[in-house]
C-alpha cells in the first residue's frame, strides 16, 4: 500500500474511533438499543395504517432497520404510481461504505412498516441483511427497472418470499 492509501485508511480508522469514544460518552452502547427505542419499533405499524400523515420530507432521509438490529441503509426517494397516486416503491441505499458501492434498492412500500411516535419516523422492513444484500437492485443513473413491469413483478416477488411481516 502507498502512503496516501496508508494516510485515508488510518484517517478512516481515526474517525471510526472518535465516533466510538462520542456514542461511548453519550451513554450508547453500540450494537444495542435503549428500551425505549425497542418499544418504538416493536410499536411499529404498517405504513398504511400510521395514524399521521407522512411528510415527504420526515420520509427522505429515513433509517430503515429491521428488529435484529441491524441498519438496513436508509429512504433515498419514493416512487409515486402515476395511477393511482399510491406510493409503490421506497428506494433504499443499502451497503457500501461512505457512500461507496451502496446498491439502489426498490422496496416495496407496502413491505414497511414505521414508527407512529416520535419527531422522526424510522421504517422497519423484516428481513436481514442478507436477504437485502442479495435482493434486486438498480444502477443509480438507470431508473429504466421500475418502468419494466417484469422486472417490478420479479422485485415484488422476491419481497413476498422473504419478507416476515
């Protein structure tokens, strides 16, 4: 490894443990949530049945987990369809690191489900990581997949088999 690939990679490990020591004096304990934050998700509801409405802005930008802990990637936009003006898809970035090699993937709107309490809602699909990491995924500058009706229904699909909602 060069110097300038040793200097980003002891810079990276340099703000991972910064981030660690300020969650450390904040009273987190990586890998675990506060009891409240559990009865929050657990509380979470379908998305068609939160009893507030969702703004666009509260739902770009959204974490999505699921309840083994794990941080699925988060809301990177919707997908209105023009028919019916029902939300159909959430796209979610997922993987990577710093915003390098995250996938663009379609949810299925109707697969989440999200916090009705608290300023900001947190979405929660029930799937792991695993099954994330292998669902089909799009390339950022080609939105050309959820125009083809094969490949949403193969999407959907793959959704409806994995998905313990």
């Amino acid at each position: 490894i060069d110097d300038a690939s040793e200097e980003t990679v002891a810079s990276i490990e340099d703000l991972i443990d910064e981030r660690k020591q300020s969650v450390e004096k904040e009273g987190i304990t990586l890998g675990s949530w506060s009891e409240e934050e559990v009865e929050r998700l657990k509380g979470a509801v379908p998305v068609d049945q939160r009893s507030t409405p969702l703004h666009a802005a509260a739902v770009v930008g959204a974490d999505v987990r699921n309840m083994e802990n794990e941080d699925l990637g988060e809301v990177e936009d919707v997908v209105m369809d023009p028919k019916t003006g029902n939300m159909s898809y959430a796209i979610l970035s997922h993987g990577g690191f710093l915003g390098v090699g995250e996938k663009q993937i379609a949810v299925p709107w109707k697969q989440l489900k999200v916090t009705d309490t608290g300023d900001t809602p947190v979405f929660v699909l029930n799937v792991s990581e695993e099954v994330l990491d292998n669902a089909p995924s799009f390339d950022r500058d080609s939105w050309a997949e959820i125009d083809n009706m094969e490949w949403r229904n193969t999407n959907d699909s793959y959704y409806q088999q994995h998905s313990s909602n």
